[in-house]
C-alpha cells in the first residue's frame, strides 16, 4: 500500500483554495515549476489526474474524492503535531491586520491557529497601517502586521530593529479588461491617505510624469474590490492578498512598476503573553515570505 505524503498533500489543498500554482507557490514559499512537480507526483501516486489545467483550474472527480480526504489528513496531521510537541497556551491576542489582507491567505491561517490553541482567543481588527502603527504604539493591540514601503524606498532600516519584516511585491490590480490607457491618463481606486500602496503608486507615477487621477476612494476593502470590479479604476495590492475576483498584473504595458512592499510584524519585544509570541511564531512560519528578517 502507497503512502500519502502530507507535504504533497496541503501543496493539493493549497491550490485548490487558492485557485492556482502560482497562489499557492506564494502562500507555501515555493515556485511555480515546483508546485506544479508537487502535483504531478501526487498524481503519479494515486494514478489519476487531480485537476484540469486548462486557463479556468478545474478539479476532476478524482481529485473532489482525494480533497476530502486530504483535509481530514492535513487536519489530524497538525492536531497531532500541536498536542505532541506544543505546550497547551492560553489567553487573548488583540491583533490589528491591514484592510486589504482580511480576505487573503490571513483568515485562514488564524482558522487553524485557534483549531490549533482553542484556549486562545483572539481579537483582530483591520484598519489603514498607519492607524494601526499608531494605535499600537498607544496600547491598543498585542500584535500588529503592517504594511510599509517607506524603508524599502529609503534603503534605511534602522527603525525597524524591533520589528519582524518579510517583503512581497506589489502588483498591478484590474477586472481584468477595464485597464486605462495611460495615453488617456490612468484612472485609480485606491485608500484614503496615509496607505502605504496609495504612497508607492503615487511615488512611482510621478517618477515617470504619468497623469493620474484619483477615481475611487474608500477604506473598506469591499468597497476597493466592488469599483475595481464595475471599471472604475485599477488599483495596487501585495501579489498574495489580490481577491480571486480580481486580476493580478506582474507589469502592464505604459504602467510603472511598483515594486515590493514590506509586511511587518510589531509586537512588545518585553511582552510575557505567551499566547502572543506564539502567534507571532506561528504566523512568521506559516506566511509566504520572500525575505524575512
């Protein structure tokens, strides 16, 4: 009898509810041609395809039958991994996360951090980074990711000594077919002032003489997602907190491009919350970096 590997296994898992190779290649923190090799054996070991990889990915009856199966793997998996090796923690984390990542790759990894630690409970908020860089300051949260290209601009790190950071590029966001000619000047949807994307897209179209002009402006990400969607306007997002709804764009013709932004972590380095470091723990091994400091 084969055995399953469960590395290949949450690699299946992943794209499914990712809805492609390259997501899922950010979220695990491997390339696209590696992912797709995971795949490719997976299916050699069951002998039967998984999934179609036609320009839509769809799952093939096989593949609904092994994703049942996999979940329920992958979570025995982990809660085996957490009662064995992990000390029971308890207590409550007031968490502050930026509005754009409340719908990405984040809701899922706290799912299975509280399946993990049930006697945590967790408290989290979304709001504009600098709010809540702010507020943190002012005692307001345990733990706080944020996003910055302030440093990346700068080259000056100097600040962030206390702070976690991991860095992930910045991609060009539309429908997918409304896109502005930039001979026309570009149309933006974007948030309010002090948002580190707005701060990076203004920088780098300006850099280039490019006309813009502000379309749409709202501090919900639903509101950003919805006139995104109606052709208002294209906007910028960290490459792995794009909805599935939208398209992602790696460089479009006549538009600059953004490049990375920091995503960082800023907690209380004196802090004896247990429940807190450990999320932080958990959350720096499980997101899809690309450099972490």
């Amino acid at each position: 009898m084969k055995n399953l590997p469960t590395e290949l296994l949450r690699t299946f898992v992943t794209v499914i509810d990712r809805g492609g190779f390259t997501q899922a290649g950010l979220i695990l923190g491997r390339t696209q041609p590696a992912i797709s090799l995971q795949i490719k054996r997976l299916e050699e070991l069951v002998d039967a395809r998984l999934m179609h990889r036609d320009k839509h990915l769809q799952v093939t009856e096989q593949g609904e039958i092994l994703l049942g199966f996999a979940r329920q793997m992958l979570a025995l998996n982990d809660a085996a991994f957490t009662r064995i090796h992990k000390q029971q923690v308890s207590g409550q984390v007031r968490l502050g996360i930026p509005n754009d990542f409340e719908v990405s790759y984040l809701p899922s990894l706290l799912s299975q951090f509280t399946a993990s630690y049930p006697d945590v409970s967790l408290q989290v908020n979304c709001e504009l980074s600098e709010k809540l860089l702010r507020d943190f300051d002012q005692g307001h949260y345990d733990l706080v990711l944020a996003t910055s290209t302030q440093n990346l601009d700068t080259q000056d790190q100097s600040n962030l000594s206390n702070t976690s950071t991991f860095v992930e590029p910045i991609v060009w966001v539309s429908n997918g077919y409304d896109i502005p000619d930039p001979v026309q000047g570009i149309n933006l949807v974007l948030y309010p002032q002090g948002c580190s994307y707005r701060q990076r897209i203004a920088s780098r179209l300006n850099q280039v003489n490019q006309e813009w002009h502000v379309a749409y402006s709202s501090s919900s990400l639903l509101g950003i997602t919805a006139a995104i969607q109606a052709g208002l306007g294209v906007s910028a997002m960290a490459a792995s907190t794009v909805p599935e709804s939208l398209t992602a764009h790696t460089s479009l013709p006549g538009y600059p491009s953004l490049g990375d932004i920091q995503i960082i972590f800023q907690s209380d380095p004196s802090t004896d919350n247990p429940a807190c470091l450990r999320l932080q723990e958990y959350l720096q091994a499980n997101l899809p970096t690309m450099s972490l400091n």
